[in-house]
C-alpha cells in the first residue's frame, strides 16, 4: 500500500495502550488491530479526529505516504 500508518509508533511514544486507545475513541480492539496493520482500506476521518485528539497529534504523524508503491488491489490497465 503507498500509505503506511505509524499508528503502533505514536502508540509507543505516548505511552497508551491499544486497549486504551480503542476504548477513549469507541472503536473495538480487533478493528484498531487493523488500522495499526494497515490492513484497513478506509477510515472515517471522525475516527482520526479522535485518534489525534486523543494522542495529541497530527495526521501527518500517523500517515506517511510511500513513493512508488502500488496498492494491492491497483489495476495496471487504469489510465
């Protein structure tokens, strides 16, 4: 995927628990599980609002966009 998300790594820097973190935004575990994989192909931005808030800090710090990286699900015949 070309966008690589960092959420394990703020996790990490703040100190907070991916328990924590699901309950204080009211998502699951197991979909937050997902998100910090990568293994999501969209999220609500009501739910990264609350990511930041909660860890106080930007998309940016959680989003990293990898030049040259195809999606997995990428058609070569788009234009």
């Amino acid at each position: 995927m070309a966008i690589e998300i960092t959420l394990d790594v703020m996790l990490a820097r703040r100190k907070v628990k991916s328990k924590d973190l699901a309950a204080a935004i009211g998502i699951t575990e197991q979909n937050l599980s997902l998100l910090k994989q990568g293994k999501v192909k969209g999220m609500r931005l009501s739910t990264l609002d609350a990511i930041c808030r909660h860890l106080d800090c930007t998309p940016g710090d959680l989003l990293h966009y990898v030049p040259g990286e195809m999606p997995e699900d990428w058609d070569d015949e788009r234009p």
